[in-house]
C-alpha cells in the first residue's frame, strides 16, 4: 500500500473516532447479557441500522429462546447476578 492510500485511510479514521467511540458506548450501554433477550434485540437493532446505512442488506434471525444446562445458568447467575 502506497502512502497515498495510508494517508487516506488515516484521515478517514480520524474523521470517523468520535462517530466510533459514540456508537460503541451506546452499544456497551445496552444491558444485553446472555440471559436478556431485549437487550440483544436492541443491539442487533443498532447493528441492522448500521449496516443498512452502509448499503448492506440484513437478515435478523430470531434465535428463539436460549437454553443453557442448569449448571451453566447457576453459575452464571452466582457470577454476574443475572436472572
């Protein structure tokens, strides 16, 4: 790569960081553990509007209800506090 298309990339990384660190914070900000559903919802949401902007065409696939043994569910739940 050339550094013509280093310095473009560059400047278009720069030009992008708050847009980025903004997108990610609200991301991180949406309780979406494994056990809640409507959180994930919301962050496949903000992904599907994302990605459509960039002239994707998405898919959201519901997963339906997520099942874990028990003691994987317990000891998530004495970890994180999940319910």
């Amino acid at each position: 790569m050339d550094d013509f298309w280093i310095a473009k990339l560059k400047n278009f990384v720069d030009e992008k960081k708050h847009e980025s660190i903004a997108l990610l914070q609200k991301l991180v900000d949406i309780p979406s553990t494994s056990f809640d559903v409507g959180g994930i919802q919301k962050v496949a949401q903000i992904f599907q509007t994302e990605f459509q902007a960039l002239g994707f065409q998405v898919e959201v696939v519901d997963g339906g209800q997520i099942s874990y043994p028990r003691e994987q569910k317990r000891e998530h739940i004495k970890q994180f506090g999940a319910h």
